[in-house]
C-alpha cells in the first residue's frame, strides 16, 4: 500500500474517499466535526438524521461528500474520542474493509486528534490490515477482479503526520504483518514442518542467516520435550534459527524471539474434539509472528542484534504418539511428565491456553514477564503500535501445582489459574530476562468482524518489531 501526506485540512483533500471518525456521544458535532460538514453540504448530519450511520448498530456509512473534492465520505464509528495508536489502528482497518470490493483506490484518512508519530504509523498497519482477504493465498473460483478490488493508496490528513521515512517504515511493517497473517493462515496439509523451513530460508534474501535442524541434530542436543511432542506425526520436527547481520557482531546484547510452531495440533492421544478442530492449524501463529518480525527487522535496521526460533512440530495420534504419563528430558536437563499435549533478553509467543481467550477474547493479548521492566518495554511497544497487552502476574506460588512424582514438574496443572500456572511452567526454562505472550485468544477470529476478516491477525508482529528497533538502537525508523 502507498502512503502519503494529504496535509492538515479534511475540506481540501484530493482522494476517491475521505474516512472520517464519528465519536460516540457526537450527535451534537463539535466544531471541528461541524466545520466539515459545513464544508460537505450538510452530509454528516444528514447520514446521521436518516439513519444511515448511527452511534449503536451501523458501524460504517459510505455516502455523497457534496461540494467536496473528494467524491464520497465515509463515516466510522470510532468509540469515545481520544488519542492513541489503538484507536487510529482499528479506525483504519474499518474504513479500508470497508470499501474492499468497491471502486476507491484511494482513501484519505481524517484522524481529527493531534495524534502523534506512532498513531500515525499504526494507523498504516491498520489500513493494510483491512485489505486483508485470507482466501486469495489458495483462490476462490467464485471472486471477480471488481471482487477482489481494494484501496491501494493511503492519504493521511492531520496535524503532526510524521516524515516520508516514518510512513514508509510503517508500510514495511505492514507489510510484514500480512505475510505473517498468511503464513499462519495456510492448512496443515499445506505447510508442515519442514515446509516453514523452507519458507524461512527464503529470508536469506534478506541477509539473514537461517540454521534448520532436524530430529538427528535436536536428540544429539537434548531436545527431549520437542521431539515428544511431534514423535507421533509423518512429518518430523524442524528447528528453524533466523539470524540478523547484526546478530554475530552484537557483543554480549541480544534480543530473541521464540514462536511456538505447532502445524497442526489435533491432541495427540489426548484428542481434542472435533468442534473447530479445524483452527488447529493456528496453532503456529507464534512461529509465524516471530518468523515474519526477523523478516521485517532485516529489512528496516539489518544490524539489529536479533534472532528468530521457530520450533516446528505436528501433534498427531499415532502408534509413536507420546503418551500420557511419558516423561521427557527437556534441554536444560529437567524432567517433564506428559498429562497433555498441547540470548540476553527473550520474548516467546504462543497460542499456549484456552484459559488466554476465556479471559481475554481475541482483542487483548496476556503478557507474563521476568523482570517486570523488561515486560514494561514489551508492553511500550505494543501500545506504540496500537495492539493491546495486558500484564499478568507471575505466581510462582503456584509452583507446587506443577510438581510430579515421577518427574522434575508435569505440563499441565489444574484449570483454576491455567493461564498463570502456564507461564509459571515456562519460567522454569528461561535463564535470562523473558516475556511471555499468551495468544491463546487474539491470535485469529473465529468469524468476520467490522476490522478483520475470520483467521489470522497477525498478532504481535507489529510489536516484536517495534521492541527489536528500540532494542537496536533504530526505533525512529517506526517512531
């Protein structure tokens, strides 16, 4: 998507459609709202008076702009007014669903507040976002080219709208996050292991490194749990590093981060049942996210002291599959006993728990973190690029619920707290500075929603990548 600059003034802007925000409690305009429908003819009120856009049910309303320069306004519900990255993000991603299928190849974006740099740059990621169409990666029989249309052209409007060098950061990231949106996105049948590492090595065109170890390599190393859980699966496990340039030169600071890749997870043994067993196939939306950050870094600041993991595993039945009560011997030496299948400073991500969505639902992610200001820089990144974390404590009380007789600790506790004994599990195997990202509910949707289409989202790239500029020193080029 292009993006460019449209200057301060809604009523001068040239584009196919100017995306307005309507605030909750708006039905008296303030006077800036009431200075554009001036401008417009009266449309504003008139949408609003004949029910064509209201404050409760019609989130979107497309209609003539009158005397504008552009040809139609489209108003969008944006909650109660305020700033931030959020806000501007999901505004974005509203108005340019919106007109997919229709003929605006470009849309103005009105973002009202005297937004800062970051809003801005969300505000991009957002746009890309709502362009997004999930089904063209496989093809629908079905889809015409006026279908399949989509705004190619962002034009920002507003006070404060950052330099040419910010937006096109921010395009970069967008870019990044629909590549890991389609990554995550692809069937089982389609992408098993050993083909995400062959995706990854194709971020050796982006100067990185890329190391894939198989079963062989993984046992000569130790990597009992791993292999544990993918033993029972036709496709073998695949560990996949990404490496930055930066990586080798960086010293003794370096950032990691670590997705969990699960192609498919059907339970194992412990089958899950068959009600959307179909979303499995997310259940690498974290390798996805990790893999698709590397890419994004390597190309914004490739000096970056960054590494990507991707542990790669299918978690099938099978006359090999692990068993419960197996106890398996994890790298660093603990013991583990199977009830369930399921660097310097760290950040992992996964769709780890039921517990995350139940809590959460699919707008906020659960972040764990050791220490806590490490967690906070976490936690800054994702507000700065308008995706909603929300710290949880790490309970190490609960410890105990982890022990086993047979082992050092087993892989499941009982379901009150599953969302922090989880990460409490995890912490048993992070040695340095770490955060935990909990998934489990904003990774993908189970249906259509006004900002995003039914799958995945492309949870936390924006993120990784925004905490890996900081960390190496570049964070202006997504400020």
């Amino acid at each position: 998507m292009r993006v460019r600059s449209g200057g301060a003034d809604p009523a001068t802007v040239q584009a196919d459609v100017l995306a307005l925000p309507i605030f909750r409690g708006e039905r008296e305009m303030p006077p800036d709202l009431a200075a554009l429908d001036a401008a417009a003819g009266g449309a504003v009120r008139r949408a609003i008076e004949w029910g064509e856009f209201d404050f409760s049910e019609i989130e979107t309303a497309l209609v003539d702009a009158g005397p504008l320069p552009t040809p139609k306004l489209l108003l969008v519900l944006a909650g109660r007014r305020g700033r931030g990255a959020w806000r501007a993000r999901r505004v974005a991603s509203k108005a340019t669903r919106h007109l997919q299928g229709r003929g605006a190849r470009s849309m103005a974006l009105w973002l009202r507040d005297d937004e800062d740099s970051d809003a801005y740059a969300a505000a991009v990621i957002g746009a890309s976002q709502g362009t997004f169409r999930p089904y063209t990666y496989y093809g629908r029989v079905r889809d015409t080219p006026d279908m399949l249309r989509s705004v190619e052209e962002l034009v920002l409007v507003g006070d404060g709208i950052p330099a040419d060098g910010t937006l096109e950061a921010a395009a970069e990231i967008a870019d990044g996050v629909e590549w890991g949106r389609t990554l995550a996105n692809r069937s089982a049948n389609d992408l098993d292991p050993e083909a995400m590492a062959e995706t990854a090595r194709g971020l050796e065109a982006d100067g990185c490194s890329v190391e894939v170890l198989g079963p062989v390599e993984m046992r000569a190393l130790g990597m009992g749990a791993l292999l544990g859980v993918g033993q029972g699966a036709a496709h073998e496990p695949r560990l996949i590093a990404v490496k930055l340039p930066g990586w080798a030169k960086a010293g003794d600071r370096r950032l990691a981060f670590v997705g969990k890749g699960v192609c498919f997870d059907s339970g194992g043994i412990s089958l899950k049942g068959a009600e959307r067993m179909e979303e499995m196939k997310h259940d690498k939306a974290g390798a996805a996210a990790v893999l698709a950050a590397a890419r994004t870094v390597a190309r914004l600041a490739p000096q970056t002291p960054l590494m990507a993991v991707a542990p790669m595993v299918e978690n099938m039945p099978g006359g090999n599959a692990q068993r419960p009560g197996d106890v398996v011997k994890a790298m660093n030496g603990k013991t583990i006993e199977v009830e369930r299948q399921g660097a310097t400073h760290m950040v992992d991500v996964a769709t780890l728990t039921g517990s995350a969505a139940i809590a959460f639902g699919d707008m906020i992610s659960a972040y764990f973190a050791r220490p806590r200001e490490w967690g906070a820089q976490v936690g800054n990144a994702a507000e700065a690029t308008g995706e909603w974390f929300w710290e949880m404590p790490l309970a190490t009380e609960y410890r105990d619920t982890l022990d086993s007789a047979h082992a050092d600790l087993v892989n499941s506790a009982a379901k009150e707290g599953g969302l922090i004994k989880s990460a409490v599990f995890l912490s048993e195997f992070a040695t340095v500075p770490w955060v935990h990202v909990d998934i489990g509910g904003s990774a993908y949707l189970i249906r259509d929603k006004p900002h995003n289409p039914k799958g995945a989202l492309g949870t936390t790239i924006s993120t990784l990548v925004r905490l890996a500029l900081d960390y190496g020193g570049a964070g202006g080029a997504a400020a």
